[in-house]
C-alpha cells in the first residue's frame, strides 16, 4: 500500500500465514488484550465467513506469496479491510534465530496493529490474467535460450560448430541435415533439437497472445503512448504497463528506485559509500528497461516501424517521446565520453528511460 496509514489499535487485528495446505492466524484483540492463535482450513470460502463472523471492526494482514491475491480480494468483497504485505521489506532483528508461522503471525498482527506493515498493491482480477500471460511469455523465452544453448553444447561435443549466424534460416537448415555416426548421440541431438522447435514456437504463440490483448485491454492507450520510445515495442510496452499498474503510485524519481534502478548506499556519519543498484521491486520490467535502453546508444534516427507506432498518437505525446528519445541519445554519449563501462551507461540509461515512461504512462 502505497499513501497515508491507518492506525488499527481499535479492531481487531488478524494476522495470517497462508501456504497452500496450511494456514496459521493470530489474533490481537484491543479491547481485552487477548493474543489467540489457530489453524483454520486453508480455503478462502471458510476463512472468509469465520472472519466474517467474528465482531467488528477486523482488520487482516497476510505476506505476498505464490497463493496469489484472491485471499484479498474476498476479503475485501465481504467488507474486511486487508493488507498484503511485502516480505522482502520485512525487517528481522539480526538475534532472531526461531521462525515459526505462529510468530510470524503474531509479528504480522502487532505490525499491524501499529499501521507499520510494509504493503503491496493488489491488482484487480484482469490485471493479473495479463500479468500471468506476460510471465509465461518471460518463462518461455528463458526456456527457449537454455535449449539454444544445451544444442550447441551437444554438437561442440561431436566437433561440430556453426561459424555464421545462429539460430538463422541457414542455421536451420543445417541442423535438420545433421545425421550423426552414434546412435545415443543422434537421439540427444533429435530431442534436444525438438525441445528448440516446441519451445520455440510457444514462444511465437504467447507473442500472438500479448499483441492481441495490448490490442484490446484497456492496457492499449498506455501501451500505445509507451511504443513511441525508441528501442519499445509492443511485447516491452505491454509488459511495462502489466508489471508497474498503477503508475499514479509514483513520480518520476521513485519509478526507478521501485524497479531497483537506484544505486544502493551504506553511509554512517559523514562517510557516504554507494554500491551497484539494488535490484529491489520488479526484476521483469526492470530487464525491459535495460534491454531498451541499449537502443539508444545509436545515433538517433527513427526507423519505419518508430514512425508507424507514433503515427496516430496526440502531438504533444509525439513532442514529448521526441524529447526523451533525443535526450537519452545525448546522456549515452556523454556517459560513452567518459570512459564509463558500457553495462553502467545501460543501467543509468534504463533509470532515465523509467522515468520517461512514466511521463507518457500518465498523459491520458
């Protein structure tokens, strides 16, 4: 949760620690000050109508994890306030060495409490539908570059090597021609092969996916404003506007340190010591930045398919991606002359580039 807290100290504050098999909840009552513990059935049907039962008011807290937000948004359509917190931004006294989901719920509900709980935003139902789309594009194109590798690895093997261009039309052709002497050898080489085709090709279907719904969501007007940045596309644009949401949670100085953009720090006194970046908050939108940014190392010169995407976009959002588009060209090369490394130039290149976005994602 992003905004102003509420302090709770007058309902009753419920805590849980929900896996997939089990749930643990502790309770702190304010009017008597009665600590209660249980562990109720995993189902969100029948944690919802207990906590319904219980008399108001009643306040929920639960750690993000892999079971998703639909504890939250039941929660929230029964009329309970309920906060998903952030486990990585929750602090652990150094001394503590016992970690039980009976603590963590009585930690969770005393922070709670107090309104001292680090939250996150929860996304509406349609918004994580095309996040899941989005991760399973990232997904795939993971597995598809660990199979093009795993080939290439077999055949060097076997003293095979492709001196050109990988993974091109010729390249192809020369792997679907390859027979080899060991029959082992021929079956790894016909799977491994395969595996590069199937995944290949789940790959191109979730990419049809992806266009067909920044198409069509309500994502596509920020989609559309985003494509006018050099070096983004559609599948970037969209997986942007998926990861990040609610861009009003921001300004254009916090974007990047939301993204981990920002250089990490460790000062005391009057000595200040900065580090690389943090790479705290969205580790997938911060890749597309990255990979974005490299774009912009060239010479400025929009190409056919920049001039196509801006084409039907406002004037002023046309004027404004210029601007940004010129001037991240312009701090590359001045980081270029420098002598910095080119990987730092990407990442102060990607920060700046956050903050441009932002800047269109909000132009309604």
């Amino acid at each position: 949760m992003y905004g102003r807290r509420r302090c709770w100290q007058s309902v009753r504050a419920w805590a849980w620690i929900v896996h997939a098999r089990s749930v643990v909840g502790c309770m702190i009552d304010s009017e008597v000050g009665e600590i209660r513990t249980l562990r109720p059935s995993p189902k969100t049907e029948a944690i919802v109508s207990w906590v319904g039962s219980l008399p108001g008011p009643v306040a929920v807290a639960y750690e993000a994890g892999p079971t998703g937000f639909a504890l939250a948004r039941a929660l929230a359509a029964a009329g309970v306030r309920c906060e998903v917190v952030a486990p990585s931004k929750m602090e652990r006294p150094p001394g503590d060495r016992v970690k039980t989901d009976r603590r963590d719920a009585e930690r969770l509900a005393r922070l709670l409490r107090i309104a001292e709980l680090p939250g996150v935003r929860v996304p509406g139902e349609a918004e994580e539908a095309a996040r899941d789309l989005v991760r399973a594009r990232e997904d795939a194109r993971t597995d598809l570059m660990r199979a093009r590798h795993r080939l290439p690895k077999l055949l060097l093997r076997q003293g095979l090597v492709w001196e050109n261009c990988a993974w091109a039309g010729a390249h192809e052709a020369w792997l679907r021609a390859l027979r080899l002497d060991r029959v082992g050898v021929q079956v790894a080489f016909d799977e491994a092969f395969d595996a590069v085709l199937s995944v290949h090709a789940r790959r191109d279907r979730l990419d049809a996916a992806i266009v067909e719904m920044a198409a069509t969501s309500g994502f596509a007007p920020v989609v559309d404003r985003l494509c006018c940045l050099r070096g983004v596309g559609i599948l970037t644009g969209f997986g942007l506007a998926v990861e990040v949401g609610d861009w009003r949670r921001f300004t254009g100085s916090t974007i990047g340190s939301y993204l981990g953009l920002v250089p990490s720090e460790s000062s005391s006194g009057a000595r200040r010591s900065q580090g690389g970046i943090t790479k705290a908050g969205n580790s997938h939108a911060r890749r597309l930045l990255v990979e974005a940014a490299w774009h912009h190392r060239k010479p400025y010169r929009p190409s056919h398919e920049l001039i196509r995407r801006r084409a039907g976009q406002p004037a002023a959002v046309r004027e404004r991606a210029e601007r940004g588009n010129r001037r991240l060209h312009r701090r590359w090369t001045r980081l270029d002359a420098r002598g910095k490394r080119s990987t730092i130039s990407a990442v102060a290149i990607a920060r700046e580039l956050a903050g441009w976005s932002w800047s269109l994602a909000l132009m309604d």
